[in-house]
C-alpha cells in the first residue's frame, strides 16, 4: 500500500471518521429494524443469524478504532452475555465508539501515517485502516440488510427510499 504523508493521513482521517459517524446512523437503523424475535434468523445454514451479523459490524467497528488507536491489533472481544437484543448492541456500541473516535482525531498526522501490519497480509497506514473499517461496515450492513423483509421487517433508508422509507421519512435531502 502507498504510504501517507503526515498531512495527507490527517485530511484521510478527518474525512473517513466523519463518514464513520455518518454512516452509523443508517448502520443504527439496520440494526433496530431487526425483529426482536427474529434474531436468529439466518437466511442460510452457513450464514450468521441477525444478531451475530449485526454484532460482528459493531463489533469489528470498535476493534478497527481499538487498533488504529493502539497501533496494533489485538483479539477481538466476544459478544458479551448482556447483549442479547438489537437494542443491546446499538447501546454497547455507541458506549465504546465515540470516545475512540474522538481519540483518533486527537492523534497527530505522522502517527496516522505509520504503517500497520495486518496479520502478515499486507501493511497499511492507520488512516488507511480506517477507511477499510468503513467499508467493512458498508459491506456488512448491505449484507443484514436483505435479511429484513424475509423477517417480516420494513428495510429503512440507506442510500436512498427504499421499498418501506422514504427520503422524507428518513430526514430529507442527504439522510442517510
């Protein structure tokens, strides 16, 4: 991967967090539209259910702050036994994330510059990470996504109306 001046991996953070905070939102949205007592749905026998699907994106957001903060990864932390709903882990989440947000863009940019190692797979900046934690979000929330109407539930606004909101509904002009 290309490496990153101090100047560019600040601007690259700045923007990505901001997307990160912004994308929450609609993440926030997915999640909540999980039945409740549809949380073991899983459209496939190899496939999560639900609630491990949408675990898996908070979780794997908070890791990829966790990370790009400390400059290394560490073990991913397992759903704990309190988190048993939707409402849960949209709770744990945004419990843990902001503060980790608001760390990193209190780091200067030549420590969002330094490369990281990815499990022997490739290195990257810590800037770079960050975008690669809002595309693994993204990717998974398209995923949890088509599991709302074989649950019976309404699938919200993400980029656009969808079947069940419009863009009204969901805030107007540029809601998520």
């Amino acid at each position: 991967m290309e490496t990153l001046t101090a100047e560019q991996a600040e601007s690259l953070t700045g923007l990505v967090l901001g997307g990160i905070e912004n994308e929450w939102q609609t993440t926030r949205k997915v999640i909540l539209a999980i039945p409740a007592e549809q949380a073991t749905y899983r459209p496939d026998e190899k496939a999560r259910s639900a609630l491990e699907l949408a675990w898996h994106i908070a979780a794997s957001e908070v890791w990829f702050l966790e990370g790009v903060l400390a400059g290394e990864w560490r073990e991913q932390a397992a759903m704990p036994a309190e988190v048993r709903t939707p409402h849960d882990i949209v709770a744990w989440y945004e419990s843990a994330a902001p503060s980790l947000i608001e760390k990193i863009r209190a780091l200067p940019g030549a420590a969002l510059a330094e490369t990281m190692d990815f499990f022997g797979l490739f290195r990257a900046s810590r800037a770079l990470f960050l975008h690669m934690d809002w595309l693994h979000t993204v990717h998974h929330r398209g995923q949890l996504s088509t599991y709302l109407r074989p649950m019976g539930a309404k699938v919200p606004s993400i980029y656009g109306p969808s079947g069940d909101e419009s863009m009204q509904a969901a805030g107007g002009e540029g809601a998520g």
